[in-house]
C-alpha cells in the first residue's frame, strides 16, 4: 500500500522527519534549516533505510522554489535598497564578486572548468535570507542602520542570483558544457545569439508584468476580498504565484523563480499584499521545508570525504572570505567598525539560492555532482557557526560598551576634537547600555505598542498611571522616550527583558501583543515572579482564550466578543 502512495509518502516522510529534525535543531538553538537538509539526507540514496521518490521530491521542490521566490518577491522593498544603496549596491556586487573569484580558485584546484567555477563561487557568495534576517531580528537590529544595510545587501544579492538563473542556461555553452575538459562547445556567435533572444524574452515577461500584471493582479486581488471569502482570496493569490511562474516558464522561457519573484513584486504593491503574505505563509513553509528536504536528498557524504581540503576551502570562503571583504568594503565606505563586523557575520554563510543554483549547474553539466556536495556541506557547517558567531560578536559589543561606560566614568583631560563622533558607534554603545530603570511599585507594564497597547498607554496616561512599555520596534521606542515613557526594547517573552519591567513590583500587566503563543509565554513567566499580579491579555478565538487562562492570565479579552458585545449595546440603548 505504501508503494501505491509514493507522494502521500514522501510528504509523510519528509515533513515528519523534518519536523522531528527541525525540532531538533531549534532545540539545540541553531537554524532549523540544518534540520531540513539532515531530514532529507535521512531518506535520501546516501543512507540506509527508506529512499524516498527523487522524482516527486524534484517536482515538489520546484513548488517550493516557486513559493520561496514569491515570497522574496512579497517582502522586496525599493524603498528599503534605495535607502542604502550608496553602499548596499556596490558592495554587494564587489563581494559577490570576490567570493565567485575564490569559487573558481577552487574550481581550477579541483579540475573543474571555468563554468563550473562560475556557478559554485556564485554560490557561495549569496547568504540565507532565513538566516540573516533570524539573526538581525533576535538582536532588533533590522530598524537600526546596520540591519537596513544588511537587508538592502541581500537583496541585491538575491536580484543577482535571479539574474544568473535567467542566463546561466543561455550562456552554458560559451563556459564549457559538453566538453570533457570544460572548453566551449558554442561559438561566441551563438552564444551572443542565445542571450540575446534570452534577454529579449525577459524584457517581454518584464514589460508584460509591469505593464499588465500592475493592473490585473491587485485588480483580482480586490475583487475576491470584496467577496468576503478567505478561501477564495488565499486561492487567488496561490493560482497568482503558481500561474505567473508557470506561464513565464511556458511562454517566454525564463525560470519559474524569475516568474515567481515578479508575481510577488507586482502584488507587494497591493494594499492587500500583507494579507496575502500572512494567508499564505503556512503553504510557503510547507513547501520550502520540502525545497530543502529534496536537496538534502541529493547530498552524497563520499565527496566530502574524500576531499576534505576542498570542503575546509569552500567553507573558508563562506565564513572567513566572505567576511573579509564586507567588512572591508563597509569600513571603505566610511562606516563604524560595528557595522562592518555586523554585516561580515551576518553574511558567513549560504542558504537558499545556493540551493538553487547548485543543482541549475549540476543539470547544465556546467558543475559536477562533488561541487554540489561541498555546497550543502559548508552550508550545513555555516550555518550551525552563524549563531557562535554573533555571539562572539554581542560580547566584543559588550565589553567596548563596558569600556566605554568606564572611560565615561573616569574622563581623561579634554583633547582637542578631530571631528563629529561616529553616530553608529553612539548608538551601538547606547543600546547596550542598561535600559532606564522602572518607575516605582504600582506601576502597569504593557507588552507591545501597537494600535492595541497605544491606546491602553493613551487611557493609562489619562488616568495618571505610571507604566512601563515593552516593545521590539526599535522606531515606537525612541517615539515612546521623547514622550517620556519608561520603555524597554525587546522580546517580553525573553524573562531577561520582562524582568526589566519589575512585575514583581507590578499592579497590571497588559499583554497587547496579537501572537497567543508568545503571549502565552510572556503570562506564564509574569504569572511566576508575581502570583498576585493582575495579568489582561487578549485573544481572537476560544481556544486562545483558553490558553492564556491556563498558562495565568487574570483576564482575557477577545476582539471579536467584545465588539458584538459593543453592537449590541448600541442597538439596544435607545431602547431602555
């Protein structure tokens, strides 16, 4: 009966051992990615036991490549590249290019020809967007200069690797497909003539989403909200995603990825588009978990085995290479040496579009199946040594903020000022700086600060209250202290950043935050430093309700009842 069901058993497989692996690894506090690739590892060729359909795990992994781009697509911002693009754009094509420079250093050290080379430095220059941007958010750095910088790096680095899948296959000849000994089977004529036609049917797909797909997609996406039907909404928006990289693929001949990543683009532009992302974020993981369960399939631990100088060189490149030159480009660009070291670690590792291409140049006998190895083996170790990494990082940053704090302490005589002092230094030095102490007991502490928890701070200050806020935007913080509030940035579910509230000393807790899970573990830890505090969280179903009792909370309060309740009121009260 198995054998009948091979996609029923392959979904089974892979998502149950990535969910056990993936667990894991989040257990062990490092990305869960390396638990998806050891997953597919587990039932691919290399090991014992159950293999799993390579064919079906393919076709599966092309839908997550699909989603994992519309999903690049969905959250690229302009706006954001354009802020940083002084120094986001040159440096990440200079590092970029640097890295594929090493890649073919070792390309040429193995045997491989100058197309092999290209496609594997190519893969080692671009980092995990996962990885980065988990790493940036657990720090609160992404609203800070140095997080802007690193994400508008990154999606330059990620434009770019959309733009090697689009010609990589056109220019295949010119770089050794074919050929033993990795020379060119095409003249320069036809390659010319194969780029040419490829880049004109870009530029067609590129005119027609532009110019029809700006019109027709949010107009689709309007009209089935207006249905008021979620399903058909999210339905919509899948058959956007699925359709404009089928069709890109079909008719024009370039990648799903580049069709997947417009659809994305052109609905970001939506009013709808954060709606859409949160409808269709649970497909989106489902599928990019099965992306790197297949390409954990295709590793094959011999390669690495027998060569071990290769692997110590690729991941030399991923983690020390890389760095080097980040650090040094940012420093060129007048930039703190903080931000610098911020964006060389955020960048020591590689991730998804190296997953990607790895197996485009596999397939276009550009690289051979050991190049493809080495990559998801160094990806494996890069990203299980990002997280030591940054904390090597947070302890550099906290003994210069101790140093500081000292020398501020016990001023030597005044010297004669050479310039403006860094502001990126000033502020790296203030946030490390132990946050304002809390005001005195009685006061009310408020997780989150968004529509919800500013209007409860808004009633709070009317009524003369003393409160102290908790809340991860960096931007609603400094908002918040020129008000005068007493706030603490961070994660309230951090018992280190709670305690900074004093809810031993506490009267309430308001728990503002929308996330009933997070929230949950915010009341939970409240609940045990203060059994007499009175905790008010809020909910949007009966389940949620159910747990945040449980877990402590004194009362809570679900949007959706307290609205009918309000209806109703106002009906009635004319009434009486």
């Amino acid at each position: 009966m198995i054998h009948a069901t091979p996609l029923i058993t392959i979904l089974v497989a892979g998502l149950g051992i990535a969910f056990i692996f993936g667990a894991i690894a989040h257990r062990l506090k490092v990305s869960p990615l390396v638990g998806y690739l050891l997953a597919g590892i587990v039932i691919g060729p290399a090991t014992p036991g159950y293999v799993a359909d390579q064919n079906l795990a393919s076709e599966l992994s092309e839908i997550g490549v699909i989603l994992l781009m519309f999903g690049v697509g969905l959250h690229f911002s302009l706006k954001d590249l354009l802020s940083v693009r002084a120094i986001a754009v040159p440096g990440a094509i200079v590092q970029i290019a640097f890295a594929t420079v090493l890649g073919i250093g070792i390309a040429h050290f193995a045997g491989w020809g100058l197309g092999g080379g290209i496609v594997f430095g190519l893969a080692l220059s671009v980092a995990s967007t996962v990885v980065l941007l988990r790493a940036m958010q657990d720090r609160r750095l992404i609203d800070t200069l140095r997080g802007r910088i690193a994400v508008g790096w990154l999606i330059v680095e990620d434009l770019a690797m959309v733009m090697a899948l689009v010609l990589l296959p056109a220019v295949a000849g010119a770089l050794g497909v074919g050929t033993a000994n990795g020379t060119p089977s095409l003249s320069l004529v036809d390659v010319g003539i194969s780029l040419g036609v490829t880049l004109a049917k870009v530029a067609a797909f590129i005119v027609l989403m532009l110019v029809v797909g700006r019109r027709v997609i949010p107009w689709l996406l309007h009209r089935m909200a207006s249905t008021g039907s979620r399903e058909l909404f999210r339905l919509a928006v899948l058959v956007i995603a699925l359709g404009v990289a089928f069709g890109s693929a079909t008719l024009f001949g370039v990648s799903f990825a580049l069709g997947a990543f417009f659809a994305g683009m052109v609905m970001n532009e939506s009013e709808l588009s954060g709606q859409a992302a949160q409808d269709t974020l649970p497909l989106r993981d489902a599928f990019a978990v099965l992306f790197f369960v297949s390409v954990g399939m295709l590793f094959n631990p011999s390669s690495v085995i027998e060569s071990p100088l290769l692997f110590v060189a690729t991941l030399l490149v991923i983690v020390f290479g890389k760095s080097v030159a980040a650090f040094g480009l940012v420093l060129m660009f007048g930039h703190s040496k903080a931000t610098a070291l911020t964006i060389a670690a955020s960048l020591a590792q590689i991730g998804e579009f190296s997953f990607i291409l790895a197996p485009l140049g596999v397939s276009l006998g550009l690289m051979p199946q050991q190049g493809q190895d080495l990559i998801l083996a160094a990806a494996i170790v890069s990203i299980l040594l990002n997280p030591f990494l940054f904390m090597l990082l947070d302890r550099y940053f906290l003994h210069d903020a101790s140093a500081s704090a000292s020398a501020a302490a016990d001023p030597p005589e005044p010297a004669p000022s050479s310039g403006a002092a860094d502001d990126e230094d000033e502020a790296a030095i203030a946030v490390a700086k132990p946050a304002p102490v809390a005001p005195a007991s009685g006061h009310a502490v408020v997780v989150g600060s968004g529509r919800v928890g500013a209007l409860i701070g808004e009633m709070l200050a009317e009524r003369e209250v003393r409160r102290v806020v908790i809340e991860e935007s960096e931007s609603v913080i400094e908002a918040l202290r020129g008000k005068g509030v007493s706030c603490h940035l961070g994660n309230a579910a951090d018992p280190e950043t709670l305690a900074l509230a004093d809810t031993i000393e506490a009267r309430w807790l308001f728990v503002a935050i929308p996330n009933a899970f997070e929230a949950g573990q915010v009341v939970e830890q409240a609940r045990k430093s203060n059994p007499d505090l009175q905790i008010i969280a809020r909910a949007h179903s009966d389940a949620e309700v159910e747990h945040l009792k449980a877990r402590g909370a004194s009362r809570v309060v679900m949007a959706e009842r307290e609205t009918a309740r309000g209806m109703i009121a106002e009906a009635l009260l004319p009434r009486l």
